[in-house]
C-alpha cells in the first residue's frame, strides 16, 4: 500500500521516523545500562564458575558478563524503543509530507 496525500491525492509522500530514532537511541542507553547492571549484580555466578580457572577464570567471568548483559540489554530495550517511537510516529505526530502541495499528515487510527 502506497501513502497518497489525503488533500491532493500525489503519491509523492516522504516519510520521517524522528521519534522512532530517538526512542530507539534512547532505548539502547538505558537497556545497555540495564543489562550491564543486572549482569554486574550476577557477576557472582561468574565469578564461581570462573573460580575453577583461578583468579583470571573470575575476571574473565564477571567481564564477559557484563559485556554479554550490556549487548543483550542494548538490543531489547533499541527494539522496545524503536517500537514506542514508531507508534508515535504514526499515530501522534504529523510524520508524512507531501512533496506536492506540502500537507503534513499521519496515518488514519
């Protein structure tokens, strides 16, 4: 399906997903932040199985930990974000142009 402007009918529209960037910039920070802290809480774990290699077996334990746990956390909370913003986007704020008569317009609910 092909936007058309709804005041002169051009299927010349461009779209812009401002919201969708921010929220998925602003998603990554704090799922990265997130993840980093929750993998850092269980760095325990990493650090008992690390434990059997000895003191760099810890080391390496509690840093890929948290290394994995910001990666992860990063991911869901970019797609979460990106979601929410896209959503405003379509619905909230007037996110499609016509390059024709220059009406600003979104998406019918």
């Amino acid at each position: 399906m092909s936007l058309q402007c709804p005041r002169c009918n051009s299927p010349k529209v461009a779209s812009f997903h401002h919201a969708m960037k921010v929220g998925a910039a602003i998603g990554t920070v704090g799922g990265a932040a997130r993840g980093v802290s929750a993998a850092l809480a269980g760095g325990q774990a990493g650090a008992l199985i690390g434990a059997f290699a000895g003191p760099v077996g810890i080391t390496l334990g509690s840093v890929s930990g948290a290394i994995l746990g910001g990666l992860a956390g990063g991911v869901g909370g970019c797609a979460l974000g990106a979601q929410l913003g896209d959503t405003l986007d379509r619905h909230v704020l007037a996110h499609n142009l016509c390059l024709l008569c220059g009406h600003r317009f979104n998406l019918p609910a």
